[in-house]
C-alpha cells in the first residue's frame, strides 16, 4: 500500500487557484437550525462559493429563511420543490451546481470558518479527487471530536483506496484508526470535498430508492471508487449536530422494504467494483446493523401496532432470506459492538426472543445510564 504522510507532500502550500466552489444544502423542517449553517457558510474564509439551497417542502419557515439569506447575498441561491426526500433535494442541487469543486452540508449542522479553505487548499496541493478531513459530533452541550484515521495521507494505491471503501460499509474495517478507535461517520458526504467532474464523468448522485438512510454511504463509496487521489486531513471541518428525531432513528413502518433497496443498491456497486469479493465482509458487517437497527426502529418499537409474538414469527422469518442469512453466518466479519455479536450469536441458532431479550436489556442499560 502507498501512504504518502502530509509531512511527506512536496507539492507546495499556498498556491489555491481560488476556484468555485459549490455548497448544496437540503433544506427541510429545520427553522431552527438553517440560519445557524447558511451564517457558517457565508463567514468561510474562502468566498468565491456558491450556496445552493434545496427547500424540500419545508413545512415550517424554512424556506422563507432560505429566501432571506438569499436576498441579502447573491452568491445563494434558492430551490423550492415538493417534498422528494434528502437523495432527491441533494441531486437537485448539484444539477445546478457550476463550482470545480462539490460540498454537502446538512441543513442542522455547521462548518468551521476555515473548512471550505482548507479542504480546497490541500485539494489544490494534491490535485486529489476527493479531500476530506475531521468532524466535532455535537450532543447538546458536549462536543466529541472524531477523528478518522491515526495520520493523515495522501494516496493514490488503489488497494488504500479500496479500504476507505470498507470503513465506509463499517467503521471496523478502518485500516489505520486513531487511538480512540473507529469514529462515527466514515461515509459521511458533509466533511468531503469533490471535484465536480468526477461526479459528472462517472454520473454519480444520490439513490433515491433507499429514501435518505444509507445514501450518503452508498454516495461515498461510489466517489471512492471512481477516484484516483483521495487527500484525508487532520482538521475539524465539520459540526454534526445529533438530534434524536432525526431521519435515522424514528420509526419507519417500511423499514424492511428501505433495507430491501439499500442491499439492491449495494449488491450494485458490488457488481461493479468488486471482482475478488474484498468488500463481501464489511458488506456482512453492514447487513447485520441494519438488522440490530430494524429491532429498535421497527420490529420492538412501540409504535409498531403488531403484537410481540407476530414481530417475533416475522423477525425469525426475516433472518433465513438473503443477504441477512449469509451476513448472520458468515466467518470473521468484524462487527460493530458486543450488541451486534449477540444478536447474530442468538440469529444463528434462530432464538428471537433471546434476540428480543438482549434488546430490552440494552434499552434498560441506556435508561439507567442517562439517569446518571
């Protein structure tokens, strides 16, 4: 594997060619949140950007904020559309998009001052494809930093490139994480930047299929593929604002049909980038998540309006259908926590109440230590 260390780049400092850069914004049900992220963004100290903002038929203010910001800065521009979902909003703002240069930012979270000048300035001494650098995770009062890798690099060895590919489908799979472990947000698309043409050239967007959960990694792991330099910084580009009632963690009555599309999508790119089956365990070590998410999110929800022994009948139909029988039963993946191998533990002998139980117990376990 090739690495070249930051210390170890020869290309020079200070030579950005100032060119454009696009910032693509979804915007939905977020009034309290989108003036703090448009601010972040105009305050950059790099200013030749573009500000696309993506109103998804917000039903609050949101738009008319968005509106707002816009009538007051000529480099932002509005969308207004149904709603389409956060896949759609993002393909409908780079669609607009002219900058060299592509960012995604959520529409609750916020940039450092200097991420866009950073990201564009290590963009230009590499001449990489993608850059990409650190993210504060922001729990109310209490910030996490998150940090990616032990060093930072700069590579253009295919087989480096392809493990980014696996901390993308799991976060085990990091092939030089920090001393803290494996962080939380690998395919994330809000702390990278990417050149436009790459986007065009290999018509990469957001899948609209798997309806915002998954997108965003399905999205990283296809700019991945289609790079040849990928950059990674040790520098805070990014705040991630964790909310509670946010996509991924409210009840989805068609859960099962999102991981459905999502493996669809997956077994896709796998067609298509690999050939020696390299991705096929972090691949495992994904379906499983989505397995432990589905009990929390749908099967022993408690908005789920079947009763527990019908949740149960269909849980234990669920794990002998493909990919989660293979996933379950597959050797050596490399899972994310003691929970995961639990619930495989008890799936490979099809014990879904033991599966059921550990899942209670664990709701107890975060109930008593958020008591605390």
């Amino acid at each position: 594997m090739s690495v070249v260390l930051a210390e170890e780049r020869k290309n020079g400092e200070g030579n950005s060619m100032n060119c454009k850069v696009s910032i693509v914004v979804p915007v939905y049900n977020v009034e309290k949140y989108i003036g703090e992220l448009i601010e972040s963004i105009q305050k950059q100290s790099y200013e030749n950007l573009e500000i696309i903002l993506v109103d998804d038929g917000s039903p609050d203010r949101s738009g008319e904020i968005c509106d707002q910001y816009a009538s007051k800065d000529d480099r932002i521009k509005v969308i207004h559309k149904k709603n389409g979902g956060v896949g759609a909003a993002r393909n409908d703002g780079l669609a607009l998009a002219t900058g060299e240069w592509i960012v995604f930012c959520d529409s609750d979270d916020w940039l450092e001052t200097d991420a866009i000048k950073q990201l564009v300035d290590e963009g230009d001494r590499t001449q990489a494809d993608v850059v990409f650098g650190d993210v504060n995770l922001v729990y109310g009062d209490r910030v996490e930093k998150a940090v990616f890798y032990r060093e930072p690099f700069v590579t253009s060895d295919r087989a480096v490139i392809d493990k980014l590919i696996e901390a993308d489908f799991c976060k085990t799979y990091c092939f030089d994480p920090p001393e803290g472990g494996p962080a939380f947000g690998y395919g994330g698309p809000w702390n990278k930047i990417v050149r436009r043409r790459l986007l065009e050239e290999n018509n990469i967007k957001f899948d609209v299929r798997v309806k915002g959960i998954f997108d965003d990694l399905l999205y990283t792991a296809y700019i991945f593929a289609a790079s040849k330099k990928v950059s990674y910084i040790h520098a805070v580009i990014y705040n991630y604002r964790q909310i509670m009632t946010s996509i991924t963690r409210t009840y989805k009555s068609n859960l099962l049909e999102i991981n459905n599309s999502i493996f669809q999508s997956w077994r896709e790119f796998l067609e298509k980038y690999d050939e020696s089956d390299s991705f096929l365990k972090p691949y495992y070590a994904n379906v499983v998540r989505r397995l432990t998410t589905l009990l929390g999110l749908y099967y022993f929800n408690k908005k789920n309006p079947m009763k527990l022994n019908d949740q149960l009948k269909e849980l234990k139909h669920l794990i002998q259908t493909e990919p989660y029988v293979s996933a379950i039963n597959a050797d050596s993946v490399k899972l994310n926590n003691r929970f995961d191998r639990l619930v495989v533990k008890a799936a490979r002998k099809k014990a879904v109440f033991q599966i059921y139980m550990f899942y209670i117990y664990t709701q107890i376990k975060r109930i008593i230590k958020g008591k605390r």
